[in-house]
C-alpha cells in the first residue's frame, strides 16, 4: 500500500476514535506516527498538533450542532485560553529534553491516564449515582 494512504488510514483511525472519546487525536496519532512511521518523538508530537487542528475543529461543531450535546462555549473559552498558554511552556521544554525521554514520559502520561480511568469508572458501593453525571449547565 503507498505511503499517502496509509498516512491517510491513520488519519481516519485518529478521527474517529478523538472523536468518539474525546481525545486529542495526539494520544494515538504521536505512537503511530513513532511506531509506524518512524518520525522522531518531537516531529510526531509537532504533527500532531497540526493534525489535530482541523479534527478537533471538524469535531467539535459536531457536538455543538447536536441539540441533545450541551457545550458550554465560555468554559471551552476559558479552559482553551490557558491551553493556549500551557501549550506555549509545554512546548519550550519540550525543546529541552532528549527524545527517549519524552517518549518515557509519554508512555508513562497514557499509563496513567487509562489506570485512572478504570478506577474511576469502577462501581462504588456507597455511591447513590452513576460515577460521572455530565453537567448540563449552560
């Protein structure tokens, strides 16, 4: 199969299930484009900012437009506006650090995000409601 399409595939792959989970398409589309395609760490992780652009953009008016989503524009505001300047400080020592360490960390970040998400989602006990209830508050 050429190149182009697998990028293409990979591309598709990262679409939907960002989409699905909410996910920066980063999660997967930095181990594929390491694993699979052989960038170095700092390239994929490059990448995949750009690739997110227009997936997350293409998905997020997705949501907005389902009237049965509640998506609340002024925290999204907010939360982007310090992503903004997050992603600015995360990516000057980004530059700073040796590749096999940023794979390590990375790894490491993924890990422990899915342990925590099988705690969390794992029934309680004494809960009297469901382990997450969205908020619908506008």
């Amino acid at each position: 199969m050429e190149t182009w399409m697998l990028y293409i595939l990979a591309g598709i792959a990262a679409g939907i299930i960002s989409s699905m989970f909410g996910v920066g398409g980063g999660v997967l589309m930095v181990p594929i484009l390491v694993l699979g395609f052989s960038f170095g760490q700092k390239s994929a992780q490059g990448m995949s900012l750009f690739i997110m652009l227009p997936m997350a953009l293409a998905g997020a008016l997705r949501y907005k437009l389902n009237p049965d989503v509640s998506v609340n524009l002024p925290v999204c505001g907010m939360v982007a506006l310090g992503g903004v300047a997050g992603a600015m400080i995360g990516s000057h020592i980004v530059f700073s650090l040796p590749e096999i360490v940023l794979k390590r960390v990375f790894a490491v970040f993924i890990i422990i995000i899915g342990i925590y998400m099988i705690i969390k989602t794992l029934p309680d006990s004494t809960a009297k409601e469901p382990p997450y209830v969205e908020n619908q508050t506008e």
